[in-house]
C-alpha cells in the first residue's frame, strides 16, 4: 500500500498512525505531497490497483472486517463528533461544541466504566481516532476535563503512552506545511490545469497511479484567492441566461397509469412538513433523492411516477399559525407555495405535488379508520394529558415550556431540553414551572378517552410482510435493524385519535371532537394525493402484483412506513400496495456542527440556496455527493469549493466545454463528418469499455444506491476525458492525417450520453450540454435513453446520437470556479445572526 496525504493534520495523522500500529503487515509506504489535495491510500487488490480518496473512505477500508457493526457505528460517531471539540479551552465555550462535549463524552464515559478502552480491553482503531481528535484539546483544559470526565481523561493518557512516539516520529518526518507553501503548491496545480493538463495526476507522464474517480470526503482544501483581474473567461449576459433556461422537458408529462407486461415504479418522499422553509437536510433527506431515483427510472424506461406534497395538519402547524396571527389555511396556503417553488429551482420533476389538505384526504382517511373500527382494531383508552385552560385546548408536550431540571435552561421544551450546555430528553411533567407557550399560563392535567390502533394484534401479519419485504426489495441495513428492534420490543398500541380542530375529523359520534393523530394521517396524504392526480389512484395503490412501492425518508421516519403504515394497511383486509423497497438517510449537519435554523439564521434554506447565485445543479451535485447514507455528514463551505474546482470543473465540466468547443472551432461550428473507415480498434475498444461501465452503473442505480451511483457516473466522465487526452485531437499531426475528426466525432456522441448519465442527478447541467448539442428537443429515444443503451448489441450504435455534419451552439463553461472570497462571504451569510 501506498499513503498519501498533502499535510499533517488530524485526519492525515490517524491514518499514518492506523497504518503503523494495525496494518504494519502491509508494508505501507508513506509519502507526502506528489500531487493529491487530500489523503489518498492506493492498495492493490488481485493484481489491480485501487484509489481511495477522502479520510472517510481510507478509514471505512481499514476498519474493514476488524469492527463488529455495534462498533463500527461507534466508530463513525467518534470520528464525526469528537471533531467537534476543538473549541473547548481557555473557558471560553462556543454552543454547538459544548452540547458535543456533554452528550457525547458522557456515553463515552459510561463506556470506560465497564471497559479500559471502547471496544474491550485492546485498543482499537476507534480509540486511535477519538485520541487524535481530544489529546490537544485535553491537555489544554486537562482541569476541566479531569473533574467532568475523569475515566475519559484517564483513558486518554494511557493511548498517549502507547502511540505518542509515533507522533513524535511522523512530526518529525513530515513537519507542518506553511501555508504560504500551501497556496504556492495550489497556485502550480492551477497552472498545470491551464495548460491543458499534460501531465495531470493519473496521466502516463505522472508517478501517481492511474486512479478511478472517487467522491473524496471533506478534506483541508482551500480554495483559490480571486485573481486581479477577475475570471479570464466572461459569458455575455443574454447567453447565459438563455442557457439558464435550459431545462430537461420528458415527453411522458401527461396522467399514468400502470400498464400490464411492463414494470410499474411508484415513487414517494416523505411529505415535507409545512410550517417552515426547507433546508438543504430535509431536500437531500426524501425529496431530491426521490427524484433522482425518479429520473433515472424513467430513462430506464420503467412506466414510473413520482408522487409528493405537504404534510399539513397537527399541532405545529397550529402553533405557527397562532406566532403568525393566521389561521392554519392560511399558513398551508403561504408555505405550500414556498416548498413548491424552492422543489422547482431544485428541479425536482414531481408527477403530481399536492397537499395533506383535500377533500380526497378526509374520504380516503376516514374509510381506512373505518375499516380499522369494523375490523375490531381501534381500542379506547384514557390518557393524562396537560390542558390550557385559557387557550382552551390540550397541549402536546413540544409546546409545554418551562425550567430544565438539570441545566436550569428557563425555556426547555416538554420534550426536549435545547439548553447550550443540556440537550437531554424530557417528559413535559420533568419541568419546573410549566407553561403553555402561546399563553404563558401553566397547564392543568385532565383525563381525555381516545382510540388506539391494535398493534399487538396485527403484529403476526406485519411480521410476515416484514420478512418477505426487506428480503425482495433490498432493504437498507439501518431500515431492516429499526424495524426488527420495534417488533422485537414488542408492538404497543398506538393513539390515532388527538384533541385538535386543525385535522382530519374523526367519523365516531362519540370522538367527533377529535381529529386524526398526524403520524395516522400523514402517510396516508400519499394515497389522496395520488387520487388528486388521478381518480383511478387505486390502480397504483390497490394493485399489489403490478405496481413496485420505493419510498424515501430520513432515518427518523422508518418505523412509521415499515411498521405502523403498513399495519393500518394490512389491518383494513384490502389489497393495499405496500412498500417493496425504502431508501433513508441520516442527517445533513452544517458545518461546525451547528444545527440548521431559519430564526437563527444558520445554515442555507431553500430559499438562500435561490439567492446565493450558485446553479442549482451544484447544490444537487454537492448534497447527492455528500448524501449521508451510512451515517451523519456535514455541509462544509471548504468542501463545497472542492467539490466544484476539483471534481465538477476539471470532470464533467472540462469535457463537454473542451471537446465541443474545440469542434465548434476547428470544424466551422459543426461535428465533422469522418469516414467510418478512420476507426481503430482502440476506438472500438474504448467504446466496449464505456457500454461496460455503463451496465455497471444501471446496476447500481436498480439497487437505489445513489451515491455510488453518483461516483461511478463521475467515472464514466472520467473515462471519457481520458480518452480526449489520449487521443489528442488539438495535435496538428491529428489533425492532419484526420484523426482529430474522428475523435471529435467519437467524442461529441459520447458527451450525449454522459449527459443522460448525469441527468438524474443534474439535469439543469444535462439541459445545458444538450443545448450545446443542439439536441434541445426530446425524443421518444431520449425519453428512455438507458433501456435502449441496455439493449445495444454493436458499440457502433452509440455513435447514433450526434450526427457528422450537425450543427452546435457556442459552447461555454458550464461551471463556475469557487473563490476563497466567495466562501468567506457565504460563510458570513449563512453562518447565523450575530449576538
């Protein structure tokens, strides 16, 4: 194996340090610099060569069958959140780092009472990790730290006593890099790229092996300060806004219906709720990975439709209601509008985006509870609950204030205390001095009788769904463990019925003062607003032989689609369609560790996102790259940057705007017209090559796995530029003997179809390339581009897209270059309001 990395920081150093003391038998060499931005291990596997890129993706490679799974997920907390406490010294506390400090050092603590390190009695890669994160920032606050958390502190000193002379030792080989070198190394990179990259990194002039693309993770990259005289290139006005307007328009927009001998795809995301502005977490959480998944299912050629909306009754949206002045219509009303438009820059290509408040709702919501009731399996009960008796209504416990008992923070929340220094899990009877948070009077607890689904009873069923389920339609690990914990725990039974007005009304005279309990309610807003698409929805939703059910969530919201959903399904005795497959998240953080809040004015909302001047194909690039799917990630404004510079500029970017324009130049503004005799057999196996890795890719997206997807789209562009660069069509030997016209024409059919890889995940971009193409208009083929790519038997069939002699528009970069200025501005912006 080989390690590189560009300085010694935290993560360069673990991996040296994971490398010395667990995988010594691999004979690692280690090196700095030779041209990789962030840390890089190259290993050889069955005589080939693998690139890993990213601290992340070193680290999940070396942990590899060495952690049980309990502990690689300690792992990853470790690794994400004690970075988080490099703050803490001097006695001065920024908020996010101490809550880290003091929720997650206590259950680190706990671990050491039982154990002399975090997973047993050896140390681990785990501890090597939480030392190199904490051993600075302990000894810098060793008093502190020694009083609050005395068993970490110790555990602490005694890794330092084992790997501290191999600290010592890598200082001493790899001493820090100023940064003024740092700028000048980057100041040459930027001039290698400009003239025309003869020797990049993976090129045959280069000692750096050849390396598949790998979507790095957040590394130390800073970004480039603006140049004096600004952007080299500058794109008139008007152009760019025409391209602007370019976007991808399917020709299948009018109602489906599923279609016998031919493969049925409904497509859900969890319903946004809708009090509030989305922000980047809650689009990369359900909706912008729907929709990926949506439009690749449509290329694929399956008959798919893609169904979403606003989730709209319950408590909270009361509650705004009542902040705003409004009623809750008019608050629905206000930010159904707001997620429509901000989905819409986002470009996510919704069937039928309707909302939780209809008529269809009421009926099909009402007919499901009762069929529950005639079924036997809707129980009553009595419940305790706190009631404002000025507001004249009950009160859930998020909307109960009062004085933490263990911080003393005076406005936790009856569920949660969200004290700087606290964040502990509360019931609203732990508060000192409750109140009603819209009056401020303290609440009384009455007795109130409400209905209860019958979960025990429908445990059996369920079970058995469960089983077939996650086996056929490919589960994720996370959903098929939440989901088996819940039904291991054992069922309870769960209320369905709550003491609101702003609701679905619930058709018992005896509860006719109640509405529908949210969590009931809001899965079924799936099933109406279909029916608001179509009034045949039951052929989608009662057709369980003939229609496949992908849903999408964040990590939060699996058991109420894999355990209560389908048991109220189930339990009405109707053929329901029920999920085959469920795609979650966890969550998006922003950066520092910080929490998204509009009312704060942290982290970027859909509508920043908007305003900030950043197409909304990097914003989709940026959080599919970074999707969090195994495990928390964070938005980061310096990986940003890179994710544009690095990887969008010099990829996707230098293809489609290197090759065409050089068409556009050199051969009249047209695609040459090259006699079919002038292809090689390298041509020809460049093309088998690329048909392969494309079938690679259709398999990763079947199994929904979007960030992989993601990556390998990314090299399959790759494979491209490499074959521009190999070929050379600039050369004047080229372009003498017609090589160049050849190559070019190779070239621009393969652009096409690397835009339709992409297009999934950018389709604004896609929309641009074709537009450069002069393939603007759809066809029936586009449509479906990847079920005929699937079919293609003779690789000369993929040069049927561009024909020679055919016309182009003026290509331009299609990506801008991310500035240090730039960062430091939208760090600013978005980094919270200021004390």
């Amino acid at each position: 194996m080989t390690y590189y990395f560009s300085d010694l920081d935290k993560r360069a150093l673990i991996g040296y340090l994971l490398l010395e003391l667990f995988h010594a038998d691999k004979k690692t060499e280690i090196k700095r610099g030779e041209g990789f931005p962030i840390e890089t291990l190259v290993v050889k596997e069955k005589g080939e060569e693998r690139v890993l890129s990213g601290f992340y993706t070193i680290l999940n490679y070396l942990v590899n069958k060495k952690l049980q799974a309990d502990d690689v997920n300690l792992l990853w907390k470790v690794s994400y959140q004690l970075t988080f406490m490099e703050v803490i010294q001097s006695g001065k506390k920024k908020t996010t780092k101490v809550k880290v400090r003091n929720e997650f050092l206590g259950e680190i603590e706990q671990i050491l009472t039982k154990t002399a390190f975090l997973t047993g009695k050896a140390m681990s890669h785990i501890d090597i990790v939480a030392y190199v994160n904490t051993y600075e920032i302990v000894e810098k606050a060793l008093e502190e730290y020694t009083k609050s958390y005395p068993k970490f502190v110790k555990y602490i000193k005694t890794i330092g006593e084992q790997v501290g002379k191999h600290i010592q030792k890598a200082n001493e080989l790899y001493p820090k890099v100023k940064k003024e070198e740092v700028k000048e190394e980057n100041k040459k990179e930027e001039e290698k790229k400009a003239d025309g990259g003869a020797k990049k990194k993976g090129g045959k002039d280069s000692k750096v092996p050849d390396a598949k693309h790998v979507i790095p993770g957040a590394g130390e990259y800073v970004p480039p300060e603006r140049p004096k005289g600004g952007d080299k290139v500058v794109i008139e006005a008007k152009y760019q806004e025409l391209l602007n307007a370019q976007k991808i328009k399917r020709l299948s927009t009018g109602t489906l219906l599923p279609v016998d001998n031919k493969k049925n795809v409904l497509i859900t995301s969890a319903l946004p709720y809708v009090n509030n502005v989305p922000h980047l977490g809650n689009i990369i959480g359900c909706v912008l990975s729907a929709d990926v998944f949506a439009r690749f299912s449509r290329l694929r050629g399956n008959n798919t439709i893609y169904i979403c909306g606003t989730d709209e009754y319950g408590t909270a949206t009361e509650n705004k209601a009542l902040q705003e002045g409004v009623t809750p219509k008019e608050l629905c009303d206000k930010y159904f509008v707001v997620h429509k438009e901000v989905y819409e820059w986002f470009d996510c290509d919704f069937d039928y985006f309707g909302r939780t408040t209809t008529e269809q709702q009421k009926v099909i919501a009402q007919d499901i509870f009762l069929s529950l009731h005639r079924n036997g399996l809707l129980v009553p009960d009595v419940l305790e609950q706190p009631f404002c008796a000025t507001c004249n209504r009950f009160l859930s416990d998020r909307f109960i204030q009062g004085k933490c008992p263990h911080c003393g923070y005076e406005d936790a929340r009856g569920d949660q205390c969200e004290g700087t220094t606290c964040g502990k899990l509360l019931d609203a009877a732990d508060l000192i001095n409750p109140k009603c948070e819209i009056c401020r009077n303290p609440p009384e607890i009455r007795k109130t009788k409400h209905l209860f689904l019958d979960l025990p009873t429908l445990t059996e069923r369920l079970d058995k769904w469960v089983k077939k389920s996650s086996d056929e339609g490919m589960w994720t690990s996370n959903s098929k463990q939440v989901t088996h914990g819940w039904i291991k725990q054992g069922l309870k039974n769960r209320c369905v019925t709550r003491d609101l007005k702003w609701g679905v009304p619930v058709p018992l005279e005896e509860y006719k003062d109640k509405v529908f309990y949210v969590w009931f309610d809001a899965p079924i807003g799936y099933i109406s607003i279909t029916a608001n698409y179509t009034p045949d929805w039951s052929k989608w939703w009662k057709n369980p032989d003939n229609v496949s059910l992908y849903q999408f969530m964040g990590k939060d919201n699996i058991p109420f689609h894999t355990v209560i959903f389908p048991s109220t399904l189930i339990g009405t005795s109707e053929p329901w369609t029920l999920l085959n497959n469920i795609s979650t998240t966890e969550y998006l953080n922003y950066e520092a560790g910080l929490k998204f809040s509009k009312s704060k004015g942290t982290g970027v909302f859909g509508d920043g996102a908007k305003s900030s001047g950043v197409p909304s194909e990097v914003w989709r690039y940026y959080l599919l790259a970074n999707r969090p799917e195994s495990s928390d990630s964070e938005f980061s404004w310096n990986d940003f940057a890179a994710k544009v510079n690095n990887e969008l500029l010099s990829n996707p970017g230098n293809l489609a705007n290197r090759a065409l324009k050089f068409a556009y130049d050199r051969f009249g503004k047209k695609i040459p017209t090259p006699d079919d005799s002038l292809i090689q057999p390298r041509d020809l196996e460049f093309l088998e090559n690329f048909l392969k890795h494309f079938k690679e890719f259709v398999a990763i997206m079947d199994k929904v796995e979007i960030k992989n997807g993601l990556k390998h789209a990314m090299e399959i562009s790759t494979m491209a530029n490499k074959y521009m660069q190999d070929e050379k069509p600039w050369d004047e030997a080229n372009k003498e003997n017609k090589r160049s016209d050849i190559t070019i024409f190779i070239l621009a059919n393969i652009i096409r179809i690397v835009s339709a890889i992409f297009e999934p995940f950018m389709p604004s971009f896609s929309a641009k390339v074709n537009y450069f193409l002069n393939l603007s208009e759809r066809t029936e083929r586009d449509d479906k581009i990847f079920e005929y790519l699937l079919n293609v038997t003779n690789v000369k069939d993929l040069l049927t897209f561009v024909p020679k002699g055919h016309s182009l528009n003026a290509p331009v970069p299609l990506f801008k270059k991310v500035y240090l200025e730039d960062i430091n501005e939208f760090r600013a912006k978005f980094g919270g309001k200021k004390e």
